[in-house]
C-alpha cells in the first residue's frame, strides 16, 4: 500500500536523507508536499523528481523563482509561514519535520491534527512546547516518532521494556569540532572552524551548535519532555567516535547500548518504517577494526550551554521557548561575526536570568500563544544584549 509523505525542510540534510531512503523504493510513496527555505532549486529539482503536490517555499520573495522552476509541471509552487500550514494540513500518512528552529513549531502543530505519524527531527518544538505537542499527539491519536540520533536509539532500546525499569539515559555527544581545543582558543574561533563537524556531515547552524553543545542542551531537555523522565536521571557523555548513539540504564544495573555508523538515515530509515525494520544503505560497523571506544564527562567550563539546559528545566513553563529563541539569535549574531563563539551561551545566560526575574517564565501560562510571544520577547533581550557588546 502507497504511502503518503510530506517532508518540511526537504532542502536540509535530514530532508535530503529522507528523499534517499523514498527514492530506493520510490513505488512505495506518495510524496504529498516537499517544504524547503532559500535554496529553491533543489526544492524544485526534488519536487519534479519525486512528482510532489505542491513545493512550498519559506521565504515569500522566492515564489517567483520557484514558480517559474516548476513551470510546465503538476506541482503547485506556494511560501510563506500561511503555505506552511496548508501544506501541513494536506492528509498524510507519514510527516517528517525538519525545519530547523522555532519555524518548525506551528506546521508540526498543524500536522498533528490528522492523527498522522510524525517524524520529529525539529528540537525546537520539543524545548519550546513540549507539554503541548506531546498533549495535542494524544488529542488526535496521532503518533510521534523521534528522529535525533539519540533519542531514536532510546526508543529503540525501550522496545519491549517497562518504562519504570528505567534508571537512568546516558545521550552522547562527540564535542563538536573544538573538543580539545585549549580553552583560551575558544573566544577566537570563527564560524568556519566551528562549522567543520569531525564525524557527521550536518548544515551549517547545527553543526555550530554542536560545537557549542547548544544542540546537546536542546536534546537534554528533548529527552526529559519525550520520555517523561526525571533531569537528575538524564546524563551527557562525550564520546569522540560517535558510534555509541545512546544508552539505557535499568534498575538491576544493566546498560542498553545502540550502535551505529554516524549515519542519519539510521534515524530517519527507522522512524519511516516503523514498527519494521528494514534494509538500510548504511555501513555496518567492523568492531574488530574499531578496536576500542572511548567516553568522557563533559567540561563544564568548555560547554556551559550544558548548565544552561539544566537550569531551563529546572525552572520548567516557557524557559524552554526563550532558551531557545536566545540561542538562535545569539547564532545569528556568531555566523554574522558580531558576537564571539563563547558569547553565544553568555547571552542565553543573560536572557535566561532576565526574562525568568522579569517575565515569570515559570509562572507565565503555558499554551502556544504565550510560547509564540516569548519566542519574540526572548529575541527582542537576545538583540539588545548584543548590541551592548558591539
């Protein structure tokens, strides 16, 4: 039986591995609506390709060279955050969600509506309105798969076990591209450097993101609203080969591992055709040839991000919504060169504390409205406490 699929930042990486895994067996899906930002032609090139409803650009000043890209075709050319939505609100079967940042929120609330099954690759939606999303799935009986390496290695482990068994989530990170840099070094890194991933081959703004851990930080408090778990009972190792994914801890003491080439399509091949499991195009580890793993905690000092993911959970509400509207706007002001690499997380830091005193982030009422409203506010403190520093 066909399958049909839309997929929201189709352009990105996760977007263009998911379109690898549909073109292998191309009879098997209908590809409903592709979604993708600036890069216009590939959306349009892969829109032909896999003969979409309708291509749907972000950005409203595009339409013109997508439509006249799909001139002569079937698909649809649309943009704007309003196309979005219509495109998330075509039925589907099976919807991955990719957008990368606080864009990705609204077209997966959208999405949810149609009981569907949807592939969460956006953090965002997570960290900002967790509660929400996970409520508004059960609402519509619709069903939320995790596409983050780590957090689809947990659910993999958790097949079959009793949630309660749980004793602890060990999530690894491989440290990004400054992992052992000198300390000293970091102020000066540029945002080539930074960009230069030594396992995965990621886009731009998560590859930075890795090297700052702000990812790591988002899938901390991923993990703690996907999962239900307790902060005291979710950890972070650094494991340079980036091969161990995630592991499990159970109450008689055993740890469940899940291992794999530093490939997304494990993640997204799985998430496609859950509940089976199929072939994959992926390598298969030689563990000979490997030889030995290696692991170790954190530097605080070198990743503070991590501290503040903690202290976003602590304080629970809308800290989530303005923790991460504060990281992307502190990245864009690193990519523009107007803020230092280790004065993205001083930033969050600074809002973090602010909005928390002067917003009541914690006692604020929690729905998608106020989460939309922080995300703004939380910019709005990010860009003055920037420009203080020019």
């Amino acid at each position: 039986m066909t399958r049909r699929v839309t997929i929201f930042g189709a352009t990105g990486s996760i977007g263009q591995n998911t379109l690898d895994l549909i073109a292998r067996d191309p009879e098997a899906y209908d590809v409903v609506a592709l979604t993708g930002g600036a890069n216009v032609s590939q959306l349009a090139e892969d829109a032909k390709r896999f003969r979409a409803d309708i291509a749907v650009t972000a950005h409203e000043e595009q339409l013109p060279i997508l439509r006249e890209a799909l001139a002569g075709t079937s698909v649809e050319a649309a943009a704007g955050a309003g196309a979005l939505i219509e495109a998330a609100d075509r039925p589907a079967d099976w919807i991955m969600s990719a957008i990368v940042g606080s864009a990705g929120l609204a077209p997966g609330f959208a999405a949810l509506r149609h009981g569907t099954t949807l592939a969460l690759a956006n953090k965002e939606s997570l960290v900002a309105a967790g509660p929400l999303l996970m409520a508004e799935a059960r609402k519509q009986n619709a069903t939320i798969l995790p596409v983050d390496s780590e957090h689809s290695a947990v659910f993999q482990a958790l097949v079959g076990e009793d949630p309660a068994c749980i004793e602890r989530v060990i999530i690894t990170a491989s440290g990004g591209a400054f992992r052992d840099w000198p300390l000293e070094n970091l102020a000066y890194a540029s945002p080539e450097q930074a960009a230069c991933h030594p396992n995965w081959a990621m886009g731009q703004r998560i590859t930075v993101d890795s090297a700052s851990m702000f990812n790591k930080s988002l899938e901390l408090i991923e993990t703690k609203e996907y999962f239900g778990l307790d902060p005291d009972r979710i950890e972070v190792l650094v494991h340079p080969e980036s091969l161990v994914h995630a592991l499990v801890g159970f109450r008689d003491g055993a740890l469940m591992a899940h291992m794999g080439a530093p490939d997304m399509r494990h993640a997204i091949g799985y998430a496609l055709h859950w509940p089976e499991r199929r072939d994959l195009p992926v390598e298969r580890l030689d563990l000979a040839r490997i030889a030995s793993l290696s692991f170790r905690a954190p530097d605080p000092e070198r990743w503070p991000a991590l501290g503040l993911a903690r202290e976003v959970m602590r304080i629970g509400g809308l800290a989530g919504a303005a923790f991460n509207a504060a990281k992307e706007k502190a990245l864009d002001a690193f990519l523009e060169r107007r803020l230092a690499f280790t004065g993205m997380a001083e930033i969050v830091g600074e809002v973090l504390e602010r909005m928390s005193t002067e917003e009541g982030l914690s006692s604020a009422r929690f729905d998608l409205d106020n989460v939309f409203q922080m995300d703004h506010l939380a910019r709005v403190r990010a860009g003055e406490a920037i420009e203080k520093r020019q």
